[in-house]
C-alpha cells in the first residue's frame, strides 16, 4: 500500500471514530470525560492533517526541504536604533528606582 493510500485509510478511520464519538456523546452527555475525548479526537486529525502537509510533498523517505535564511554579515545601519530605548535599561535621562 502506497503513502498515500496509509494515509486515506487512516483519514478514514479517523472520520468513523469521529462519527462514534458523537453517537456516544448523544448517551453519555457533555462531561469532562466526554470533552476530553472529543479534544482528543479532534487533535488526531489536525496531527494527521500536519504529517500529511509534511510527507505529502516529498517522495517517500527524503524529509522536507527546510527553507534556507540568509543572514547578511554587515553590520546594521545605525539609524534603525535611534531613539530606541535599550531593553532592561531605561531611557538614558531617567535612573532606575
């Protein structure tokens, strides 16, 4: 079975779980526990949905291109900072306490 059929089949299986979690909820009612188990239902398939977006572009066993950031070795242009306060200091014309 491909990748791709793994991961219909699960979405499937999450989707009847889904179904008999509200049919249980119709018996059992709105409690902790039953939140509980919906919050859990629900957090399956948004990490089901992430590993897809993650695997789903990518051929089987290569992990996704991470993009690069280029960081520049110059040194900032000082009129950025002007009239910036330093963070922890203060402003330079008043004293801490």
């Amino acid at each position: 079975m491909s990748l791709q059929d793994e991961l219909a089949s699960v979405q499937r299986r999450l989707d009847e779980l889904g179904r008999a979690v509200s049919k249980l909820e119709q018996h059992v009612g709105d409690s902790l526990d039953m939140r509980r188990v919906r919050a859990d239902t629900k957090h399956l398939s948004d990490d089901l949905a992430l590993l897809r977006d993650s695997v789903g572009t990518t051929p089987a066993g290569q992990k996704p291109r991470q993009e690069m950031v280029t960081i520049p070795d110059t040194p900032y242009d000082p009129s950025l900072w002007s009239g910036a306060e330093d963070e922890g200091l203060g402003a330079p014309d008043r004293r801490a306490p």
